[in-house]
C-alpha cells in the first residue's frame, strides 16, 4: 500500500502556509470536531495508547509526558514547542514550520485541550527569522478567525499562542536550557528534578513537545490508534518526517512510516548516492548518534533497531557520506560543535569538549600520536555522564563510535600527519583552518 | 529611548509573558535593539536592566552567552555562514574565502566600510541546501564561491533570500519557493548605520 503523507501534506503549495490554503486540504477540522467532542482525558488517552514517541530525538512516550503533569495544581499549565531545532543534520521542523504552520498550530489547540493549558509558547531558533515570520502570520490568522484565542469554535476553551526567539544556542534546545530562554535568561540547562511537567516555565507545570511530535496529534485524533498503528512495528509506530542530507542524489524531506530500512529511505526518496561513488557511512539522526558504516545501511530506522548497530534514531536527521569523506575531519567538525556549543556550566564539558576538539585536530591536521586516539577515548568516557544535561553524553558518542569503526582511518592520518584521501571535497586541506581555537 | 517603534515593539513582545514576569522578554527586546542599532550598546544594557529591575552584568551575561548578540558593531548585513558537516562537505570553507576575498578582508572579518561582517553560524537546519548563509533576516542557499557577489548585490538591494543555481555554466539567483510575509517585528532594520 502506498503511504500517504499527513505531515508534508501540502508542503509543496505555496499557498500552505496561509489559512484558506490549508483549509482547503481540510485543515483545522480535526480540532473543531474534537474540541467539541473529545473530553481532555480521551486525547490523552488516545495519545498514551497510540504509543505515539517523541519526535525531538529522545524519542520518550509523548502521552505518557502529559500524565506526568500533577493533579489539582492551582498554578497554570503551559505548553512549550520545542522549535530550537539545531541538531546538525536536522532540518525537518524548519521545513515543517516554514510550509504547515497551521498543523503545528491546530496540533497546539488539541494539545492545550488534552493538558489543559491556556498558553503555549512556541521557542524558534534565532536562526529561523522565516519561520518566525510565517508562524507569526499564521497565528494572527488562526486568531482573526476565531481558532485562537479565547472560546475557540464557540467553546469555552482559551488557547493563545505566542512566539519567542532563541539567539544561537544549541544548548537551548535541551528542554530545560530552553526553559531558562525563555524566562530571558542564559540557556542554562536546569538540574532534574523537578522535572519541567511539575515545575517548568515560571516554575509552574510545563509540558514540552517538538514540533513535529506536536504535529503528529492531529493525524492520530483524526485517524485513530488503528490507523496510527498500522504504520511501523511494536513500540516504533506512526509517521516520520525524514531530512536528508550529504552525498545523496536529491538531498531533501521525505516522509514514510518510522521503521525503512536506511538502504531502502535513501534509495527510493533521496536518489541514493550520488552518481559515480559509493557509500561509506552514515549518522541517522543528528551528529549525536553513532556513525553506521555502509554495510549497516539494512538497519530499520526506529528508536530500537538502531541500537543494535550502536547508533540512534536522534531526529531522523540523515547525513550521508561517500568514500571522499574524511572520517576523522568529520569527527573534528562535530567535536568543535560541542566544544562550542558547551554552555559552559559543567566542567568536564566545558574544559572535556576543548580538550578533545584540539586532540582531535592534531590527528587530523598533523602532530598526533598514537597515544592521541586513545586518549581522546578516555577523555570522551570521562566527561559522559558526568554532567547536567546530554551534550557531554552527545559529544562522547560519535567520538567512541568513530574511532571504533573507522580506527585505521584515525591510525593513518597520526602515521603520515595528514589524510590519506586525495579526492573530493572533503579531503583535510584544513579548509576550516580560520576557525578560532576554540575555548 | 531609540523611537516609539522600538518602544512599542518592547511593550508588544513584554505583552506575550505574565506581568510579574516581563523580563521573559529580555531576549526579544535585544533583538529589537539590535534592529535599530546592529549591536547591543552599554547604553541599551543599563536601560534594560532598570526596565526589567535586575543588574546590567545580568542582561550583559545575556548577550554574551548568545552568538548573535554583540557587544560591538559586527558590520551592517552580518553573513553568517553555516560551518557544519554537510555544509563544509560541500564547500563552506571555499565560499567563507571567497566572500572575505570579495570584501577585501580576512574571512570572519569586516570589510573597511562596515559594510558586511562574516562569521560562522552552528547548523542552520538547511542541510539539503548546503553550503548555506544567513544574512540578516533572509537564507541564501546552495552557494558556490564564485556566486558570492551576486549574494553582496543582492543584500545591497534590499535582500530577501535566494538560492543559487547554475545556467548556462553561470551562476544565477533564484527566490526561495515560498515567500516570506512581512515582518514580524515593527521596528526597521537599521543596522545602526
């Protein structure tokens, strides 16, 4: 059976992004039919049932977020759309946000309905000025027509959206760094507990969802757990919007049931490689997920299969690399991502992502040594774990996996102080030189 | 201070966050400052911490802990280039060198007029349209390095985002398929110049 996209339905209109446009395709039914007879509890029962998993990269049960919310609390609730999308390699929620801002905002009415929140806020990127515009738009629309606001469709629900912007923090997209932002402080991730269901934004109950998994709402509510189910395999259901990237044919968006086969997603959506090479390896999630060599391209994108292979569904960011590809330059690049991304907050991220950046550019750039790729090891294992928030953990990840799976690669560069590919782009002529030193 | 745009720009995006917690808003009203001034002064510092009651080193950790906050004039239309991975497998390095050579500057530097400032941006999520930039409000996408003129002239005229491709072995640049609607923010860019 062919699938049939419900998140990207649309994106390829123009028009999408207006009201009348994506009322046209039916949109905004699903909430006004639901809101008048769907009670709170049923949606998030729904929800819960549909085993629906987050779609930000930790992949937790979102219907099961929302009952962490505490009974009876006199504070209000709010609802916080996690819109700081910078994973590298990720790039589905801007396409989602700059195409069908009115799904992201139906998705928040249904939401706020099963939650019982007044308020959510969306927190976009400081880089995503478009997407802030669109949304922007799209919210004053939804408002004048009434689908915003107070006594939405003519029910007693209050529902008002409103819109903040990062300023270039990958550490604000951790939800609680996010939290911080928002508040108008420095993205300082939060120690846990409290969790932010119970004390979040303003110190009152939050939930935080991303905005695809917010999206993901309206298809179940409309279609039903059947459906959603029908999509996927045990504990991996529904769709998923995928980003590619790198050395395929057409880089782009694509959208199947969570589950493709990496080799199959590729070749049938992205092209494949691109014309005359081969692959080599791959992230499937964000440069926070272990590296899949080419021959564990047969694994099923979900957030368990990947594990076999040592890596992670992360957020279905893609990144695709062929055999010109430096592995060692690519680790480098990420590694000095996290090094200047830290927050700072924690010292063994702080000094730990430093350190191994500038380890890691010597292997790469000349003057390593043997003893280099080991300690850069044990540097990764000794800042994981070890601090407030995952970007240590996320920054020790591709560091192990790499060195583990492309060893002779690592090995190379520190024996003949420079890299062994002479071709492509991505031969290590240190294009990236200007870059300053780091922390 | 900086006009009645600004400031009912400030009471606009205040208006978003509880009364009793209005310093939520402290990093949309930087943006705001940085409209009207490319930068954030000492002066918009001090203001804003008596606005929101807290201590200017609290909003100046603010601007500092964000990259695109700054403390000092980074040039009119500031290019931020993305650096990471599918960028720079697909040439970031080559078109960051080639706009500071078409600058006459260093790259991360400012040309002598003030003019443009390069720098460069963490992931900027258009990963399929690599190598990509940021300039003011506006994505260029898929640039090569002998495209970055087009991109300066572009900027010069007023902007609005594009994509390069190549016809007839030239580079040539297209709008983005979906248009942008107008600002959300009512204060004009002035970029402080």
């Amino acid at each position: 059976m062919a699938y049939e996209n419900v998140l990207i339905k649309g994106c390829d209109d123009p028009a999408n992004v207006t009201l009348d446009g994506y009322m046209k395709r039916g949109g905004w039914e699903v909430a006004r039919k639901a809101l008048k007879s769907r009670t709170p509890e049923e949606i998030v029962t729904l929800v819960k049932d549909s085993g629906l998993r987050g779609r930000g990269g930790a992949g937790f049960p979102t219907g099961l977020k929302w009952t962490f919310l505490p009974k009876g609390s006199t504070k209000p609730t709010y609802l916080a759309i996690n819109a700081d999308e910078s994973e590298p390699g990720t790039f589905k929620d801007r396409y989602l946000l700059e195409r069908n801002p009115h799904l992201l905002l139906e998705g928040v009415v249904l939401t706020c309905h099963a939650i019982g929140a007044k308020h959510a806020y969306i927190y976009l990127r400081g880089e995503f000025p478009r997407a802030t515009k669109i949304l922007q738009a799209a919210i004053n629309q939804a408002s004048a027509k009434g689908f915003l606001g107070k006594k939405i469709f003519g029910t007693d629900l209050t529902v008002d959206v409103s819109l903040a912007r990062g300023a270039g923090a990958y550490i604000c997209g951790e939800e609680t760094g996010m939290l911080e932002s928002l508040e108008g402080k420095r993205g300082y991730p939060r120690n846990k507990p409290p969790f932010p269901a119970v004390e979040g934004l303003f110190a009152c109950p939050t939930i935080i969802n991303n905005v695809e998994t917010v999206m993901t709402v309206v298809p179940i509510v409309e279609r039903g757990i059947d459906w959603f189910k029908s999509l996927g395999s045990e504990k991996n259901w529904g769709p998923k919007v995928w980003c590619v990237s790198g050395h395929v044919e057409r880089p782009g968006i694509a959208e199947t049931a969570l589950g493709i086969p990496l080799d199959e997603l590729l070749n049938e959506h992205f092209g494949g490689v691109r014309r005359g090479h081969r692959y080599k390896a791959a992230i499937p999630g964000g440069c926070s997920c272990g590296i899949m060599t080419s021959d564990e391209f047969g694994a099923k994108m979900d957030f368990d299969a990947l594990r076999a292979v040592g890596s992670s569904l992360g957020t279905g960011g893609v990144m695709v690399f062929d055999e010109t590809t430096c592995i060692p330059e690519a680790l480098l690049n990420f590694t000095e991502f996290y090094a200047e991304e830290s927050c700072g907050q924690c010292t063994p991220c702080r000094q730990g992502t430093g350190w191994a950046a500038r380890i890691l550019r010597r292997i790469v750039h000349g003057g390593g040594t043997m003893r280099d790729l080991d300690e850069v090891v044990r540097l990764a294992n000794g800042f994981d774990g070890k601090t407030i928030c995952a970007l240590a953990d996320a920054a020790a990840i591709p560091i192990r996996t790499y060195l583990k799976k492309f060893p002779q690669e690592f090995a190379e560069h520190v024996e003949r102080g420079r890299c062994s590919l002479d071709v492509g782009l991505a031969a290590c002529a240190g294009n990236l030189h200007f870059i300053s030193g780091g922390h | 201070m900086y006009g009645k745009d600004f400031e009912d720009e400030l009471e606009r995006v205040e208006s978003r966050f509880p009364p009793e917690r209005k310093r939520a808003a402290l990093l949309l009203a930087l943006h705001a400052v940085q409209r009207v001034k490319g930068f954030v002064p000492d002066e918009a510092v001090h203001w804003l911490a008596q606005r929101y009651d807290t201590s200017p080193a609290d909003v100046q950790g603010v601007v500092s802990f964000y990259t695109m906050f700054h403390d000092r004039h980074p040039g009119r239309h500031v290019i931020w280039l993305c650096r990471t991975f599918s960028c720079q497998l697909l040439g970031a390095g080559a078109v960051m060198e080639a706009f500071a050579g078409a600058l006459s500057c260093e790259p991360l530097g400012q040309d002598a007029k003030g003019e443009f400032g390069l720098r460069w941006m963490e992931c900027l999520a258009a990963c399929d349209k690599a190598p990509c930039a940021l300039v003011d409000d506006d994505m260029y996408e898929t640039l090569t390095p002998d495209s970055v003129s087009l991109v300066l002239d572009h900027v010069r005229k007023g902007g609005g985002g594009g994509r390069i491709v190549v016809e007839g072995g030239k580079p040539k640049l297209v709008p983005l398929d979906v248009p942008a609607p107008a600002g959300d923010s009512a204060v004009p860019r002035l970029g402080g110049r």
